[in-house]
C-alpha cells in the first residue's frame, strides 16, 4: 500500500480526546490532525515523538490531516487503524498471506447477521473463509500484542468466527503488526484478560490465528512475514 501523496514529518505535541492529535511542523506551525486509533495507544503517544500525518482535502472534512505514523525504538510504528483492512486484502490477492491463497474472490466488511460484520469474506472453491483483522501497535517485551485497551468488540468477533467455524466455514483472524521491533505475537492478558481467553478459545476450536508483520515507511506499507504466536 503506497501513499497517494508525500507525507508531512512533525513533532507530536499531544493526543487527546482519542480522535485529535496536535503536531508541529517543522516551519513551527501546529496544526490538528484526525486520529483514526480508538486504542489507548500506549507506547505511541509519547510527546516530542517524531510523526508522520497524510495531507486530506477531501471536500466537507472539518480536518485536513490524518495522522499515520510514530517514531518509537528508532522505527516507524503505523497507527491509522483504516490501512489494515486493505493491507491484508492486498497481501491475500499478492499471495503474501500465503495461508489464504486459493479463493476466487474477496468481499470487504460482510454483514455476517443482524449487528455484526466481519472485515473479509473469501469464497472459492473450497467454500467460504471469514477474516477479522486487527491492528497492533502495542509491543511487550519484544511481543507484539493485542489488544492495547479492553475490546468487548474484538472478543465479539472472535464469538462470531467460532459460530461461523462450528457451522462449517473456515474462519481467521489477521493480526496487522505495524512495527518491525516484535519477534512474536501474544494476547495482552494483563490489559484484557477476556479477550485473551476467547483468543485460545477460538484457536482450540478451529479458528485460525494468522499475525503478520509489516513493514511501515513514510512512503509505504506492506505485509511482509508472519510471527509466531505464543499462547
């Protein structure tokens, strides 16, 4: 996934209110830019970070900044929670995420029954395959992990692709780690223990469990391995 336009470099100033994020420019200007990250964001948010924002001119749009990225451990961390969706779209047509290859066509946000969606439908020969992505920016002792703030919406997805799989469809979750720091995948048991124990529940019933590692630049973002999973 390329960026459209060049990125703007700056120095975050200040997250707040969860969807606005202060940065000055080098010229000294500051300027307010949307943050698409509901997450606490912890680890990311630090002050004086350097940061990268997406200009948007996008007629009717009160802000004409998105923010995309932090500097942390001396690399890129992507925070714009919008890209994965599409990084995994691209990664499964590419043949990257090898483990989903095979299938004729690709839906995005499926309407799975009343009041829930999943990201991606699958389907080919081989029926029906519905993924859930998430995006991950919190690390732990050198472990990426997720999720960084309770998520009673991530464990709900995790239900719904448990009762896809137990009514006979193949069913994922992709992992999105937008940093190159981590050299595994865990849940945050410390930060939501549910969700960690729905996660080894969906795994234990089918579920398969797919962290992908990406490679985060100001010019672009790409998928490029997969971590192991530790449990």
């Amino acid at each position: 996934m390329r960026f459209p336009s060049s990125l703007l470099h700056g120095t975050l100033v200040q997250r707040y209110k969860r969807f606005l994020a202060d940065v000055q420019l080098p010229n000294g200007t500051t300027v307010t830019a949307h943050c698409t990250n509901t997450g606490s964001m912890m680890g990311c948010k630090t002050p004086g970070s350097a940061v990268c924002i997406s200009p948007c001119d996008k007629p009717g749009r009160r802000l004409a900044y998105t923010w995309e990225m932090i500097r942390v451990n001396g690399g890129w961390v992507g925070i714009n929670t919008l890209h994965p969706n599409r990084l995994v779209a691209e990664g499964i047509a590419t043949g990257v995420v090898h483990e989903l290859r095979g299938y004729n066509s690709i839906r995005r946000e499926v309407c799975t029954r009343q009041g829930t969606r999943l990201d991606i439908c699958l389907e080919g020969p081989c029926g029906l395959c519905f993924v859930e992505v998430k995006n991950v920016t919190l690390a732990i002792d050198g472990m990426a992990a997720f999720p960084d703030a309770v998520s009673a919406r991530g464990t709900k997805h995790l239900k719904e692709l448990i009762r896809l799989k137990r009514k006979g469809h193949r069913t994922a979750v992709v992992f999105v780690i937008q940093r190159e720091d981590c050299n595994g995948f865990r849940p945050a048991d410390e930060i939501d223990p549910e969700y960690g124990r729905w996660l080894r529940r969906a795994l234990k019933a089918g579920v398969e469990l797919l962290p992908y590692q990406a490679n985060v630049t100001p010019e672009e973002i790409v998928l490029t391995t997969r971590l192991e999973s530790k449990l």
